[in-house]
C-alpha cells in the first residue's frame, strides 16, 4: 500500500496547535484534540459583483477576473457594454447595435462579438480592443443562439451558428471559423441545435454541449469535440439542458445545467462530465445566461434570466471564498436623515449626529457606536441637519449645515463649528467664511475638507479648508457645482462624487460626477456608474464605497479604486441621505430615508479568503 510519505516525500507531523499557514497537500495530526487534519481543494460558488444594467441572453468573453458583457434584452433589446474585474462591473463603451444572442470569443483587450438578433438576425462582427469596437468580416450566415469555441483567443475560433432564418428553431449545423479577420464556413456539428452560449475551448480543440430543437425532444444531452478539422460525439451532459451557459477549455469545462431552474453545474474534465455543487441563487429559469472563464478552475456566470443582475462565482482551490456582503448592525437609538459622522472613523468606533427626524426636525442628538450597540453621547451645541462631519470617535469636528428658524421658514444657512473629544461637544470661535450645507465633507479633526453643497447665494463649487483652528475659502473650487454629495478621504488627498446639479433647483439632475484633491485643485476622474443624489460613502481617494442615493430609492453600490468605479453588493435595505462612514472592506451604513426615516445600521464586509483546512477520519 502506497504511504503519505511515498506520496509527499514527507511524514505527517504531529502538533499541539494547527500551524499558522499550511500549504496545499499538507496533512498533520493534532494531537491536542487527537484528529488527523489538512489542506485540501475544494469547489463552491460564491456572490459576485452586480450588474449595473440587469439584463439576460447577453454574451460574455474573457477570465473572471477581466471580462466584457455585451448587449442583451432589459428586456428591450440593449447596446449596454460592461466590463467585469473579478469584483464589480464598469460601464465601457457601447457595442455599435442593439443585440442579443451572439457570438463571442477572446479576451477583455482583443475580443469578438458576432452576429446575433438586432433584430433581425444578423451576420455583422466587431473586434473590441478593451476601449472602442472596430468592424471587420462578417459571418457568412446571419444567426443568433452561437455557440462559440474562442477561450482566451480573437483570431483561432470556430461558431456553431444555432439559429439562422430558414430553420428558426427547428436547429441548425453550420459552423464558421475566423482567422482574425475573416470568417469561413466550417465542418458542420453532427447533431443540429440551437445553443444558448453552451460552448467552450478554441478553434482548433472545441467543445460544444447541450441545447435544443424544436419540437420536442426539446433539450439535449450531446456534446461534440472539435480537432480543427472535424467534430466527433463525446461522453454526454448528465442532465439535459437547453438553455444553459458556460465556460473553459476544451478538457477543464464547466457547463450550468437544468436541474433544475438552471442552478445545477457539471465539470468536463476532457472525457467525462461530472455533477458538481449547484449555484447559491435561488433563481426558478435563470435560463439564457451568459459566462466567462479561462478553465473549470475559475469563472463566472451572469445575466441570468429574465434580466437579473445578480453573479455567481466559480472557484476550484485550497481556498474558501468568503464575499463581500452586508450584514444588519445595531439599530441607532434615533431614526434620522441628512446627518453626519466622523468621517474617519471605523466600522466599530464611529460617531453620528444632528441630522433630521419626523416630526422633530433638526436635531442634536448623538450617539456612537461600538461594532454593535449604539449610545447616545452628549449633544450638538446647535442642532441642525444637511451638516458635515470629519475626523474619529475620540476627536471629531462638526461643521456648516442649516437649521430652521424658530417660527419656521426661512431656512438658515450655518457656519458653525463644534470639536468633540470623545465626552463633550465644544463650539469653537472659528466659524466658515461660507455657511454651507448638503456638501462633501471628509478629513481630521485639524485638517477638514467642505467641498460644493449650496450657500445663501448658491454656487455649488466653493472649497473650505479647516486647519485646526481656522477656515479659509481655497481658491481650488470644484468643477462641477453640485450639492446633496458625498466625499471620502483626507485634507491633501480626497475623493467626491455622485450629487444634484444644477445646485439651485429644483428640479434637481442627479449627477454621476468624481472628482480628486490632491491639497490645491480638483481634477475630474471617471463617472459613477449610475447618477444619483443623497449617496452615501466611506473609504479614501483611491478605496471607496458609495452606496444609496435617488432617484430611485436606491441599493446601489459602486467602488473606487483610485481608477474607475465598479458595481458592489447591494444594500439590504435602499436608502437615501444615509451617513456613510468606515473603510471600503469595513464600512458602516446609517440612518437615511426608505423613504420614510428610519434608524438601521448595516454593516459591509469586503471578500475575504480561508483555507479550506479538512478534518479526515479513517475506516
């Protein structure tokens, strides 16, 4: 009998506590509790990042971690392009028609997009090279329902073209290769289908699976081989399956399958399949989705039917994934709206205040959080709403706003500041050469940022600085005049986005504006995905979060790497005029409007990894 140390070339240890970072195979027995232990692979699927426009039968080409997602029905048919990072997705440039249903092949810089339903049919292909789309040869059918052998390739791929105008759905067998510049007709299949995007492999070692005719029998089993010259039947689908997706090579595949609602999965290995764990989303026909993947080992599925968002993530290694999410926290002690915190405070030490409340108003109050419990703390000297807020739990500053007037309207613009040391809120001397509110505030207790919002005589691009003891008007404004925004980071390096524009409404345009200070002047950097006003955020200038805003009541989420803005898991609960605060991996949202005000606290998590560490028993 072949031992462990055959195998590894080493013996099993055995050790009092399990060691800090085992690598993949290690095996030891732990003595202390007397089980035999190890590092083993493992395959799980896991929630990915959202799509920003929700879609189904749209076509994917790349890895997991670079990808594009072109066209598809909303259900109107759209020409929405969206490019996927392993984490979230990115609004790219649109593909030159409304299309559903074609062909892909290649990578996120050097893809293919063919054919399709515009509608009609069509055979018209487009070449992207990760920033615009270029047309070259044309399919020598119009078709849509493609199956496409082109993994990780724009120029060796090989389309089984399902579904073309003189058969519909009764299925077809023609093929078409491309060279990287033209296409040709090819070896046609040997069982005639129509594919959703069942395929995998390149064009000269293919792999095509599943499908459907019609009439009845309607979905198949079949798979077929391509060698670059003919195609041969191979081992079948466990289970039949018509309108499935998926990804890979020629011999590491993995194949959705009905079993049923779409939710099933199945690995080819090069000679057989074999049934793996079902996908998380309890989706009923998430049919005529799309996906993405360099092998079996990693890739995703997306757009699932009818015009959903949501993505799963497939991972085979000595790796758990554990994804990003967020989690209800402790509810505060006083529902509220248009409030603020500590900017730079943390997911477990951060406080709130001011903020407004039906039928109160404005109000003072503060509370500050622990990771669980809020409590309240000694209030604002002034009360007001619309306000801005910097620095921590034990050294906070609260700054500008607006309050109403005893006797009610009209509303007052403040300039007020207060300093909080962690017992007690002080007015300070220094007041703001502006009175601003609905503005971006981020930074310390000594070195504070309000940036645009509306004045008196409302601009929307003024920029004050806090030194510390004094504020003065920068001559750097904003560049895009804006209100009802957010902001995140410090005095010489922050981040603001999202907003209503013009400032002086209404009606209010919400803006989908980013812009970065470096300490002097604002540049403009990419847009948020989808505009909105009321948003919330947390993070720096190079690691944000922006979450909620309007219209509509939104559970958005988005972001920002320091280079473009991508899509996040969404809120439990939609939310507008929140309090954001934390980290983008450790973030904290607050209060807000649903539309009614309301008190809860949500927590996000960003993904994190384990090993899958196994105990092993003998028999």
């Amino acid at each position: 009998m072949t031992t462990f140390k055959e195998i590894q070339g080493r013996n099993i240890r055995a050790v009092s506590t399990d060691p800090a970072n085992p690598g993949e195979g290690e095996m030891w027995y732990n003595k202390t509790i007397g089980v035999l232990k190890g590092v083993s692979k493992i395959g799980a699927w896991s929630s990915g990042g959202n799509l920003s426009t929700g879609r189904y039968i749209a076509s994917a080409l790349g890895t997991q971690t670079a990808a594009v997602i072109t066209g598809g029905s909303t259900p109107s048919f759209t020409n929405a392009v969206e490019e996927y990072n392993g984490t979230g997705f990115t609004t790219a440039t649109n593909y030159p028609i409304n299309i559903t249903n074609s062909g892909r092949a290649g990578t996120q810089t050097a893809g293919l997009v063919a054919g399709g339903n515009a509608p009609p049919f069509i055979t018209t292909a487009n070449e992207y090279d990760g920033s615009s789309w270029t047309a070259t040869g044309s399919l020598p059918t119009a078709a849509d329902n493609i199956g496409s052998c082109g993994t990780g390739t724009q120029s060796n791929v090989i389309m089984t073209l399902g579904r073309i105008p003189s058969t519909i759905n009764a299925g077809n067998d023609t093929t078409a290769t491309y060279n990287g510049s033209t296409f040709s007709a090819g070896p046609n299949i040997n069982t005639a289908r129509l594919f959703g995007q069942s395929s995998a492999g390149t064009g000269t070692a293919g792999l095509i699976y599943g499908g459907f005719i019609d009439p009845a029998p309607n979905a198949m089993t079949n798979t077929e081989e391509y060698n670059g010259t003919a195609w041969t039947a191979a081992n079948a689908l466990n289970r039949a399956s018509g309108l499935n997706t998926g990804w890979g090579t020629q011999t590491s595949a993995i194949a959705q399958v009905n079993a049923p609602g779409y939710k099933g999965a199945e690995q080819y290995d090069g000679t057989s399949w074999t049934n793996i764990s079902d996908m998380t989303l309890a989706d009923n026909g998430a049919n005529y989705s799309t996906a993405a993947g360099a092998t079996a080992d990693a890739g995703f599925i997306t757009s699932r039917g009818p015009a959903k968002s949501a993505t799963e993530e497939y991972n085979f290694g000595v790796n758990v994934i554990i994804p990003a999410a967020w989690s209800s926290g402790g509810n505060m002690n006083t529902s509220r709206s248009y409030a603020s915190s500590t900017s730079q405070g943390t997911q477990d030490a951060t406080v709130v205040f001011g903020g407004y409340t039906v039928p109160n108003g404005q109000l003072n109050n503060s509370e500050s959080y622990n990771g669980s419990t809020w409590t309240a703390t000694p209030t604002l000297n002034t009360g007001r709403r619309m306000l801005g807020g910097a620095g921590t739990q034990t050294a906070g500053l609260a700054f500008g706003g607006f309050r109403d007037a005893p006797a009610g309207p009209p509303t007052l613009h403040q300039n007020i500041t207060e300093s909080w040391n962690g017992s007690t809120w002080t007015t300070l001397p220094a007041t703001m050469p502006v009175a601003q509110n609905l503005f971006a505030s981020f930074g310390s207790q000594t070195a504070a940022v309000a940036a645009a919002g509306t004045q008196p005589a409302p601009t929307g691009n003024v920029t004050q600085l806090w030194n510390g003891s004094a504020w003065t008007t920068s001559p750097g404004t904003v560049n895009t005049a804006r209100f009802n925004l957010s902001g995140s980071g410090s005095q010489t390096s922050g981040l603001i986005f999202g907003g209503s524009s013009p400032p002086a409404g209404p009606p209010y345009t919400p803006s989908s504006s980013s812009e970065s200070w470096n300490g002097t002047a604002w540049t403009s950097t990419p847009s948020l995905n989808t505009a909105r006003q009321g948003v919330a955020g947390a993070g720096n200038q190079t690691a944000t979060l922006a979450f909620g805003g309007v219209p509509p009541n939104s559970s958005e989420v988005e972001g920002y790497d320091g280079t473009s803005w991508s899509t996040r898991p969404s809120l439990g609960t939609a939310r507008y005029t929140a309090v954001g605060s934390g980290t983008q991996t450790a973030a904290l949202a607050s209060g807000g409007g649903t539309p009614s005000v309301t008190n809860a606290t949500e927590e996000f998590t960003g993904e994190t990894t384990a090993l899958n560490i196994k105990t092993f028993t003998t028999s």
